[in-house]
C-alpha cells in the first residue's frame, strides 16, 4: 500500500488535520498498548466517512472502524490501513405521549456523557451505563451493558453505512443482538447513529441508580489502571472472574501485564506493558482455568492488527 498516495486522495475531500499518519494506536485505547496505525482518520460528518470508505475501496486498503478504544487490543506492530473513528457527536432528543422519548445520537458521543444528559432532562434507562467508557457505536457494536441491563434493550433503530458508503437502517430485531454481540460483527461497515427508546421518569430515582452504579465500579473495578473492562466473557454456567479468582490468579504478572489484585475478570496494564504482555497472560489464564475447571474462557476483548 501507498500511504502517501492514499493520504493525498483523502486530502481531496477531508481536511488533513483530521487524518493522522503512523498514528500510535495507545493514544486511543484504554489499554494504552500497540502499535501504529498507517492512516488514522477522526471524522465528523457522514459524507467524509463515506468518501473514505470510497478510497479504501478504490485503492484496496483494509479498514477498521474504532469507537472509543475501551474494548479492544491493538498488537504492537499496529494496523495495516486505514483507522476510521467516527466523532458524530449529535444528540436530538423528542419527547412523545405517555412519556417516550426517542433520542437521535451519533455514534461518536460518550455513553457517561449521555447518562448525565439524559438525567438532566428526567430521561430514565440509561443509567446502567453511566459507568461504562465507550461510545454509542461501540455500545451498540457489542451490545455493551451493565447492572442488569444492555443496549439491545434501549435502541430501537441503527443508521449504518456499507462498505459502499451505501446508508442503511436496521432495526432492533434485525441487529441480531445477544450477549457482547450484533449483527455488526459480521458486517463490514460503519456505524453512524443509533436511535434509542426510553421514558420520562423520576429524576431523584435515575440519580440514585446512577449514584449506586457509580459506586459499585468504583469499589469493585481497578478504574485507575488502564484495562479493557472484563478481558474474558461470562460462559452459560460459569463467571469467568469467579474461576479465575478460584485459581488464585489475583496479581499474576507477565511484564507490565497483570491480573487484577480488585476484580479477577480484569487484567490491567500495571505500567509499561506490551500487547504482547496482555495476550501472554490471557492465555496463561485461560490454560490454568481449563486444566482446573474443564472451561474455555473466550475473550470479550477484541484483538486486532499484526503481532
């Protein structure tokens, strides 16, 4: 791939300071890890997500699409092609009759900062994500959730574009959502706006469930170290934290990477850590809890770019 001809493609429609070449990807990762990107493109309109989905197409670049980094790895030789992080930052909310509120948002926007918003108006089903680091694309990407709750309870529709630029709309049931999964995961394209379902209700009430959660993550998650939330998925019959607890696993090292001395579930960059680092641990977590419990611990974290 030529990088320079690709960039001097998309300068012809984007304005340069928002494409960034050999970009360090632990500048947008709650990890804090990997390696480079070869073009890092932050846009904030439609039609320049769409004109660079049209040079990656026209010159065969790969692309990835990234929310707000809080649930992925990057490798340390970083990612071949282009890094698309869409920064679509509108929220339009319409109150309806018998309490709904429909609220437009763009992908782009912070899941906290929506909670806040949404709380300041009297909005109520968002709390159980006020505590979570990631954006709405990335949210619903993964079908994000906490507290007894997860996206696929609150969105109601999904702007999307093709790899083609193409502008789709799928509703709730045609996202195919399940636990820590979409229809989006199997789809190459981009996620530009989620419209959610939710209700007027007690403002004191979404205050105090907000206030609660907060206070739960706080005391329960190493929130002062660099992580990617819980590194493995929950199995039908088993808590994946739980059977690496049972292992006593709390602490283990590998270089900078380590097993959470607070919550088992979470492995943490305790300074200077490579990807490499955090993959080494994984597995040595993951082979300890199946020659202890016969369970295979797959990640919830997305790993991605070249070792």
């Amino acid at each position: 791939m030529d990088i320079k001809k690709v960039y001097e493609e998309l300068t012809k429609q984007i304005e340069k300071e928002k494409i960034k070449i050999d970009e360090p990807m632990k500048n947008h990762t709650t990890f804090k890890t990997g390696g480079n990107a070869d073009l890092f493109l932050k846009l904030d309109k439609i039609e320049d997500i769409q004109y660079g989905l049209k040079v990656a197409k026209e010159y065969g670049v790969p692309f990835f699409v990234l929310g707000n980094g809080s649930n992925i790895l990057v490798l340390d030789k970083g990612i071949r092609g282009i890094v698309i992080k869409p920064d679509l930052k509108n929220v339009i909310i319409e109150k309806e009759p018998d309490d709904k509120v429909k609220v437009k948002v763009g992908a782009g926007v912070m899941l906290p900062f929506l909670a806040r918003k949404l709380y300041e108006q009297k909005i109520a089903g968002m709390e159980f994500a006020c505590g979570i680091p990631g954006s709405i694309g990335g949210a619903v990407y993964m079908n994000s959730g906490a507290h007894g709750s997860e996206m696929e309870n609150v969105v109601k529709t999904t702007t999307y574009l093709t790899p083609e630029g193409e502008v789709l709309v799928l509703k709730n049931q045609e996202q195919d959502f399940s636990y820590r999964h979409s229809v989006f995961e199997k789809m190459q394209g981009v996620i530009v706006e989620s419209e959610l379902e939710l209700m007027i209700g007690d403002k004191e009430e979404i205050k105090r469930k907000m206030d609660e959660n907060t206070a739960f993550r706080k005391a329960k998650q190493p929130i002062t170290l660099p992580s990617a939330g819980s590194f493995f998925k929950r199995g039908d019959d088993f808590i994946a934290a739980k059977l690496i607890d049972d292992c006593k696993l709390k602490g283990t090292k590998v270089g900078g990477a380590q097993v959470s001395t607070l919550h088992a579930g979470f492995i943490v960059n305790s300074g200077n850590a490579t990807s490499k680092d955090i993959i080494e641990l994984a597995k040595l977590v993951k082979e300890k809890v199946e020659k202890e419990f016969g369970k295979v611990l797959i990640p919830e974290v997305q790993i991605i770019g070249e070792e």
